[in-house]
C-alpha cells in the first residue's frame, strides 16, 4: 500500500521543476524541490526492491547545491545482481522509468523516466553491480563538488560555456564535459585514501623485475588496493615504506599521494602506522620509478 500511494504521487507529480526534452541542454539554478523530489524517488525505490537495493545515491548536478544544472535527477542504485532488477522491469515501468539495453555497461543498467508521452526527461536511473567502479566514481564526482566551492564554480563556469555552445547538441556538451570530470574523480580517489589505514595486496615485493622493463628491480615493496581501480584501468598502485622484508600483503596508513603531472594516474604511499616520511624521503625511495614523471608529493599532515 505504501509504495502504491508513492507511485500515485510521483506519477501526478508536477513537471514544473523538473523535465528537459530530449538533446537539449538548459541550466538552471538549484532548487531545494529537486532534493525533494530525489528523496521521494528513492522511498519508492526502496519500497519497490527492498534488501535488494543495498544502496540508492542521489548524484550528478542536481544533487550539488552551489552550481546550476539540467533540471532532470539522476539517482544511482547498488546491487549485489541485476535479477531483481530484470525481474521488476515492468513494475518500473509502471512508475515511468524506461528500460535501455543499448546504453549498458558491462556492470552496469539504465532507466530513464519520462513524461508529457515521452517527449520530455525528467530522472535518470543508473543500477550498478556493487563491484562497478562507476558506482563510486559517481559519488566522488558528487562529494568533490560539494566539498570544494571553487570546485564547483569551475565546473559551473565550464557548463555555461559549453552551454551557450551545445545548447540543442546533448551529446557534445556531455562529451566536453568529460576530461574535467575525470580528472576531478582521479583526485578525489586518492585524497580520500589520504591518512586512511586500509590493506593493500603486494604484486611487485622487493627485487621484483618490472613486467615491461627488465632493468626496473623494485628496492621496496609495491602493489595494489583490490577492487579500486584507477584511470588506467589497473587497479589503485600503493608504495609500501618502512617494511624491509618481502610481503604479500600489508595493512598499513596511506601518509602521501604522488601526484603525477605527466600520466593518467597518481600513486598512494603507504607505512606502518608508527613510522613517518618527509617527502624528500619519499621521493628519494620511489626515485627508482618516479624519476620517469614529473611529480608533487603530498603528505598527510593531520
């Protein structure tokens, strides 16, 4: 019964602050009701797939309340598989939320729902595997934004721009988009790891060979954090200081980020939790590796 009345106010909902027809591009400033409006999209959501939705995230633009957006709410849903979810189609139908097979990911489903016989979007649904980086991704974009102003105001100026250029041309004005999104997600992933005590697994341990360079003979111990994979498409790379003996795998703090300037990924430095390195002396034990990029060096300084 209660999703039944949720479905019957979202479907006589007004379109007054949300809905944009399709290819065009029109931003405005942020409205409290497009809050609103998520919240309540995602109680039915919630009512409609119960335990099977393991999380249900407002994101993207209308979702940041410093900058303006196209007035159409994009919400991101976790799931452990896409049963449920095929399973319940037609019941998402019923709440106007189109199926698009064509638009997946390989981790990934997409609804949209529209309005006035389809003419006119109003919310996008994004339903993600658990294991989907995406998922992550997006929420990093979104927390960036409200977390940093200026970031923001960059991102708004840059859409005001791309605006006046691509205002009936969606496609390109998402595609312009991209770089800076990117880049402001590749920043956030690893400043979020920043003084953080996670577990990293080893893959090159001391006097390990370089795949691709025979002459590279790691003199410390490096590897990965599993399941976190960065711009490269590999998973996010972590140098192990302060541990001399050759290891598997070590549960240790993240003290820096190298920041690379001239490649698509930055690299995490990790120690045991009692040890602590000024960064000439992390730049002088990755010098083995970083001497090949132009690098900054950021230390956790709390």
């Amino acid at each position: 019964m209660r999703f039944m009345r949720l479905k019957q106010t979202l479907m006589h909902k007004t379109t007054s602050v949300i809905g944009l027809k399709k290819g065009e591009v029109n931003l405005i400033p942020h409205q409290k009701a497009w809050v609103e409006e998520a919240q309540s999209m995602i109680r039915a959501l919630h009512l409609l797939f119960g335990e099977d939705a393991l999380d249900i995230q407002h994101i993207g633009s209308t979702a940041v309340s410093t900058i303006k957006a196209k007035p159409i709410i994009d919400l991101a849903m976790k799931v452990k598989n896409f049963e449920p979810i095929k399973a319940k189609i037609e019941a998402l139908e019923n709440l106007g939320f189109i199926y698009y097979p064509h638009v997946d990911l390989p981790n990934a489903m997409y609804f949209n729902r529209r309005v006035n016989n389809g003419s006119v979007s109003t919310h996008h649904l994004h339903v993600f595997h658990e294991a989907s980086q995406e998922w992550k991704n997006h929420l990093y974009f979104r927390d960036a934004l409200r977390e940093d102003k200026a970031l923001a105001l960059a991102y708004d100026t840059l859409k005001d721009k791309l605006q006046n250029k691509y205002r009936f041309d969606r496609p390109n004005y998402t595609e312009k988009k991209a770089e800076f999104i990117q880049y402001v997600i590749r920043k956030f992933q690893v400043k979020r790891f920043l003084g953080k005590t996670v577990t990293m697994k080893v893959d090159r341990p001391i006097g390990a060979i370089h795949p691709k360079h025979d002459k590279l003979i790691y003199p410390i111990n490096y590897g990965y954090i599993k399941g976190e994979i960065a711009p490269d498409g590999e998973e996010l790379d972590v140098y192990l200081l302060g541990v001399d003996e050759v290891v598997t795998s070590y549960t240790g703090k993240i003290i820096a980020i190298i920041h690379r300037e001239n490649d698509a990924e930055d690299k995490l430095v990790m120690a045991p939790s009692d040890q602590k390195f000024t960064a000439k002396a992390i730049k002088d034990r990755t010098h083995f590796q970083e001497q090949y990029y132009t690098s900054t060096i950021q230390l956790f300084d709390k």
